[in-house]
C-alpha cells in the first residue's frame, strides 16, 4: 500500500516558481519510486512459477520475497544521510546504476539461494533510490502549491506501482519465463541515466554532521536478526527464532542508546515523541503489513488453487488496487472536516470488513476474495492517505527529511512483517493441517509439506485418485491458514484503530489553507 501526503508540506515557506524543468525533474523522479513500489508486489505473482522450477523451502521462498525489503528498510536512512553529504543526485545515480547490474544478473540466478542473495543486493542499490528522490522534489519546488502537487503525484506513484505490479507481473509470467521480471528494471532505469543528469539538480547538506559509521552497523545487526526471528518462530526452528530475537533486540538497545548520545544522530529518536507522528507510522505499519500479506496468500489461491493464470490472477486483484488509489484522493474532503482521529478509525473499519469476510466466509469464492480487496484497498488508501499527510505534517520543518526517511523505512519494513509474520503464520498453519494421503511416496510428501506449491507439483507427479486426493487436501489446508491469517491481520487492523483514535489528536487531519 503506497504512503500519501495529500496536503501540508513540512515546509511551509512560499519562494520561486518551478518552470517546465522542474516538471519534468518531476516525472523523472518518479520512476524510482514506481519501480520500487511494483518490485513489492511483482514477485508474488512469480512465486509460483519461481516455486516449481528452484523449489525452494517455505523458508527460503518468503526470504526471495523478503530479503529484498528488508535489506532496502535497513539502509533507507543511512543511504539518506550519504546523499546529505556526497550529493543526493550522485547517490540516485549510484542507486540506478547497480540496481539495473543486480537485475539483469537475477535473470541468471540458479538456485534460490543465488535468487535470495541477488534480492539483497538489489535492496542496496534500492535504498539509495529512495530517500534521494523526495529531498530533490523539496529542492526542485520552493514553492508551496507546487510542492503540495509535486509530493502528492510522487506519493502517488507508489499506489500506481501497486496497481501496476499485478498486472505487469501476470502478463510477463503468462508470456514469457519467471525471470522476465526482473528485467522491468532496465528500462526504467536507463530513462533516469538518461534524463537525471540533464533535468535534476544537484543537491545536499551543506552543513552535515559526521557519518555515523557505529550506528549503520548496529541498525543492520538490530534489523536483519529481528526478521530472520519473526520468520523462525513460524518454521521448525522457535528456538533459533528467540535467540536471534534477543540478539536483534540487544543491538536495537545498543542503537537507540548511541542514538541519543551522540550531537548528530542518523536517526532522529525525539520525532517518537510526538503522539501524531509515532500514532501514524503505527496506522501505516499495520497498512501495508495486512496489504502486502493479503497479496502473499490470494496470489497463490488464485493461481495454484483456482486454476486461473497469472494474468487473470492479476486482472483480479485490479479493482482492489485501483480503488485504493482512488479512495486516497476521495478521503481529502471528509480530512479537512473531520478530525484524523475519527477518520482513520472509521476507514480501517472497511478494511477490517474486507479481511473478516475471508475470514467468516473463506477464500473458495474467487468473486468474494476480489470484493475483499476491493474493501481492503478502500479502507487502506484512505487511511494510509491520511496519516501519511501527518508524517510529515507533525514534524518540525528542519526534521522534515528525516520524517520523510523514517517513513520510507516503515514501508518497506511493513512490507517485510507482511510477509514475515503473516506468511509465517500460514506456512505454520498449511504444515500442520495438511493430510497426506495414503499411497504419497515419502519423498513427495515431504515436498507437499513444505509449500503449497510443492504439493501441487506432487500431486501432478503421482496423478490418479491419490494425485487428486493431495491436491483437494492442500487447497483445504492453505484455505484454513488464509482464514486464520485474515483474522490476525485484522486485528494488527484494529489495534492500529484504537491506537490512531488515542494518538492522532483533535485538530483536523488535513488543515485547510
């Protein structure tokens, strides 16, 4: 789900009209943050073409998934506080650069181990994308209307990527092999080589502090452990989960301690303090983490259980995505009347309705799982619409930036628990219930075990009644982890309304001019 700031600008003062350069600068910078928005969502569709050609664990296929956000979460901040100091043009061309080398190289990935590292390194080079593109906007329109369009079209990209990604990715998977996506990066990325140097601006700190080399290494210790716990504790290995658990959480202790010590921090720890600003990161935690895992499992029910391609699976789930970058504009007029406080509560209740409806009624229905994302990208856009405009609004001016990095972070890290923890809850589930009928050969079962996938490559191995009798048994057992998963996700849902409603204050959510 894309973070939308629809109004008030952190910075407020007026100054010098941007002419057609800056326009153009616009859509330029633009299209790092469309790519980045369709890679959260495009290999979802691949999964499963992904998972029966590298047959990967349940493990290692949510780390493809994965491994890609977390280590982008991981460096956003740092590789803002680089492109302070050498320049934020220079590292978006640094960024572009290897993003598009990685990419082109994860064609050739032959094991999903290579896969998994490949993803990673595509996060580095994506970090160093993102922070970049939102401090040239503030250096490319001083002036406030422009600004308000500027931010407002490039927050929007994000909800165009989502609506993209679903459909890119089941056109080039119904037409050619799984690895096509991986090179939707290139062109994408050879505009910006071309056009960046020509029509952006450099920019940077003109007084920065020093590079907190101590804290980028404790904030990856911190992260990297914490998410390879979560995803543990829903495998065969709780206890490995709670030992890197308390390793994380020991490092983060370490990270927020040195945070506060030193005159210049990476991350400013005192924007916590305020109630608007942390009670919205909440709101937009808990949106994308119930966005991103509704993606994970009605991909895979729509494909492997349905029986519909993976461009018919992605024409699905279009609605959904269209309306939730509708529903971030139509929110605007009840934000300026209505307090956040009441307007975020009252649109997670849609999404709320959308993931109980999986949950009470199941995901057989093809027809119900569509109208459930259709309510969920309703209330999520509009929500996520809303607190995002806070983010940057509850900050000081001169904290701006580091608002914008942090919420950039909790994107990209709620794309990580979205697969992490409701993933792992559903690969927990799906082992547990799934029967393995009589007559399954050992090596096959253990395989239809692991993944859903698995069992459906099983299944057409064996054929015959047996064949059938697996593939009936793991479509009811994943359908069971899906109801489960819907229900917990609404609760993250409804946690994140009772905090909103206690956080978000008392003043309207967006203030008119």
């Amino acid at each position: 789900m894309p973070t939308m700031s629809l109004s008030t600008d952190a910075i407020a003062t007026d100054g010098p009209r941007a002419d057609w350069r800056g326009w153009a600068a616009l859509v330029v910078l633009m299209l790092p943050v469309l790519l980045v928005s369709i890679d959260n969502t495009i290999l979802n569709f691949a999964l499963p073409a992904i998972a029966r050609e590298l047959e990967p664990s349940s493990a290692e296929q949510l780390w493809i998934i994965d491994a890609y956000s977390l280590v982008l979460a991981g460096l956003l901040v740092t590789a803002g506080s680089l492109g302070d100091r050498i320049g934020r043009r220079r590292i978006l061309l640094i960024g572009a650069v290897g993003f598009t080398l990685v990419s082109v190289g994860a064609v050739f990935a032959p094991t999903s181990g290579t896969l998994i590292a490949a993803r990673a390194a595509m996060g580095v080079f994506g970090a160093a994308l993102m922070p970049s593109t939102m401090s040239l906007l503030r250096s490319t329109f001083r002036n406030r209307d422009q600004r308000r369009i500027a931010i407002a079209a490039w927050s929007g990209s994000f909800a165009a990527g989502g609506a993209l990604g679903p459909i890119v990715g089941g056109l080039l998977i119904e037409y050619f092999p799984w690895r096509s996506v991986f090179l939707i990066a290139v062109p994408v990325l050879v505009l910006m080589l071309a056009f960046v140097p020509l029509l952006v601006r450099e920019s940077r700190d003109p007084n920065p502090g020093p590079v907190d080399g101590w804290g980028i290494v404790l904030s990856m210790l911190a992260l990297a452990p914490l998410a390879f716990g979560i995803k543990e504790l829903a495998s065969e290995s709780p206890v490995a989960g709670v030992l890197s658990l308390v390793v994380g959480l020991g490092f983060g202790w370490g990270f927020v301690r040195r945070q506060r010590r030193i005159p210049h921090p990476m991350l400013d720890l005192s924007l916590f303090q305020r109630p608007k600003f942390t009670g919205s990161l909440i709101v937009n935690l808990a949106c994308i983490m119930a966005y991103i895992g509704f993606l994970y499992f009605a991909s895979q029910h729509l494909q492997m259980i349905a029986g519909l391609s993976a461009l018919d699976a992605g024409l699905a789930l279009l609605p959904g995505a269209v309306v939730a970058i509708a529903a971030g504009f139509a929110v605007v007029p009840f934000a300026r009347r209505y307090r956040a406080s009441i307007v975020v509560p009252v649109t997670l209740v849609v999404g709320v309705a959308g993931l109980v409806l999986v949950g009470v009624a199941g995901a057989h229905d093809t027809w119900m799982l569509i109208l459930a994302f259709v309510l969920l990208g309703v209330g999520l856009g509009a929500a996520q619409a809303v607190s995002g405009e806070l983010i940057i609004s509850s900050a000081p001016a001169e904290r701006a930036g580091a608002a914008s990095a942090i919420s950039e972070t909790a994107y990209e890290f709620g794309a990580v628990l979205g697969t992490s923890i409701l993933g792992g809850i559903l690969t927990a589930w799906y082992r547990i219930a799934l029967e393995i009928p009589a007559g399954v050969p050992g090596r096959l079962g253990a395989h239809a075990r692991e993944t859903l996938a698995g069992a459906v490559n099983a299944a057409d191995e064996i054929g015959g009644p047996v064949g059938q009798a697996l593939s009936e048994n793991a479509a009811a057992a994943f359908d069971g982890g899906v109801i489960a998963t819907s229900l917990i996700a609404a609760a993250f849902l409804v946690i994140a309304g009772v905090v909103s409603a206690a956080t978000l204050g008392r003043r309207r959510a967006v203030e008119p001019r």
